[in-house]
C-alpha cells in the first residue's frame, strides 16, 4: 500500500478562493438541483430556482435529487458550478501533471519567465529525505547548485527567460485553478488513487477537504474512481495492493464463475436421460 502522503509536510496548499460557505449553501445546490429538475419539469428554470432558493423545495429532496443525477452519470447538471482554488508551494513536477487537465478547468500560473526568484524554494521528495545521508546530500548540493548558478546568471546579465533552464523540476511554483464540479470530480477521481504521484495526491487531498469545509454533501463526491465505480481498473494494481476496491479482473473472473454456475444450473438433460425418466 503506498504510503499517504500527509504523514510528509510538503510545504504546499491549496485554498479555496471562491466561493465561501454561505454561497455554496444558498445558491449552489439549488443551482445543480435546477439544473436536474428542468429536464424533467413543466416549470421554468427561473421558477424551479426561486422555489429552490427560497425553502419551499426541501433541501434534503434537492440533494437527493443531484445525487441520484450525479451517479447515473448525468454530468452537465453540475458543469454550472465552479471552485476557484489558489495553490501555492508546489512543485514543477505536480504543475506539469496538473495542467494535463484540459476540460472544464482554467489555471493561471507564476512565469519563470517574468518573476526574478531571488529565494527560490524546492521540493524534497520524502524518499530523498529519507535517504542514506550522502546520498541525500549529494541532491541537496545539486539543487543549490542549480539555484546559486540562476542567480550568477541574473547578475551577469543573462535574461530570466533563460536563466530559468537551469531550474530543476522540484523548483516551486503557484497557480490559480479554477474548475467546474464535474471536473473536479474527475481530476479527485484519478489523483485521490492511490496509484497517483504522492505530490498531486496530497494536492487533491487538500482540495477535498477544503470542498468539504464548505460543503460536506459536495465534497462527498470527491473520491478515488475505484469508489463510484465499485472495482479497481489501474492495471499497476492487478495484484491487489490496494485494498479500496478490488481489481476488474477479480470481479469479472468471479462474475464469469458466478455466471458459469447458473447456466450449468439451467441446462437441459441430454435426450437419452430424458427418455429414460419418461419410461414408467
């Protein structure tokens, strides 16, 4: 089981920006709920809103009704609302994993180019830290290195823009990001697996809870996909060892068994014992 990445203190954050508790409990579930109800109403959707905003649908029937919505995978009902987070402290590594993300998601990033980082910071991943001490050592020196050697650049004259290629991938950086839900929910769904880089898992780790201070039915549906899903499809876990859920092949190996043992149930009796139970 790969170790959580919490139990480092990484020196990164994520914050959410907007929106706070009171808009999402005033507007936003009754925004999705809206959403949800025009398909299946006469009433329109300024209507179904008030009514929703103002008390006289309960909230209780509204989250059940995006509830059911969301697991029969019924997306767009939730690509109206949006999470603007400000992330800080992370590293080049994460960011180049992060702006993978392309969907329903904006991200605006500090530039290298522009930004003079006369006390640049780095990640430490957690296994160097661990390391045998001169092993350790000879990665702190090379980072120094890198950084020292960037700041004999600037002084000499060299432009930031191509100082910066002696930067390391652990250099830190910040971004802003913002997402609709249903990519949020996505991006949680492959980077809250255990299988994700340990750096980009703890980024969505806090990034659900920061969704859950605001709103705890919203951030229940930030999981690893193995969770709505029911079974495990990342072909690095075939062998089991992560326990969350367990892997397709398992369940369809055990369907098929299952499956075997009802047709040998229904099968018919050969022609030959047929005629001889109708003998009297």
């Amino acid at each position: 089981m790969p170790r959580n990445p919490g139990r480092h203190d990484l020196g990164l954050r994520a914050s959410l920006l907007f929106p706070d508790r009171e808009i999402v409990e005033r507007y936003y579930v009754p925004l999705v709920y809206t959403a949800c109800r025009t398909c299946y109403s006469e009433l329109e959707p300024d209507e179904i809103f008030r009514r929703a905003v103002d008390g006289r649908v309960d909230p209780d029937r509204q989250r059940e009704l995006i509830g059911r919505v969301i697991e029969s995978g019924h997306g767009s009902t939730i690509e109206h609302i949006v999470f603007t987070f400000g992330i800080s402290g992370v590293s080049r590594t994460l960011s180049h994993q992060l702006v993978r993300h392309r969907a329903g998601v904006a991200f605006d990033q500090q530039s290298q180019r522009y930004v003079k980082y006369k006390g640049a910071s780095t990640m430490e991943p957690g296994s160097i830290a661990e390391a045998e001490p001169a092993l350790r050592e000879r990665y702190e020196g090379q980072i120094a290195g890198a950084l020292d050697l960037y700041g004999d650049l600037l002084a000499a004259g060299i432009p930031g823009e191509d100082a910066r290629f002696v930067f390391p991938n652990a250099t830190r950086t910040n971004l802003v990001m913002t997402a609709n839900f249903r990519a949020l929910i996505h991006m949680s769904g492959l980077r809250l697996c255990t299988m994700a880089q340990w750096e980009i898992r703890r980024l969505f780790q806090l990034i659900r809870h920061e969704i859950f201070a605001v709103s705890p039915f919203l951030g229940s549906f930030l999981a690893p996909k193995c969770v709505p899903l029911g079974y495990c499809d990342e072909a690095g876990n075939r062998d089991g060892h992560c326990p969350i859920r367990p892997h397709k092949d398992a369940v369809l190996a055990a369907w098929a068994e299952r499956a075997k043992g009802s047709r040998a149930g229904r099968e018919l009796p050969a022609p030959e014992a047929a005629d001889a139970e109708a003998t009297p």
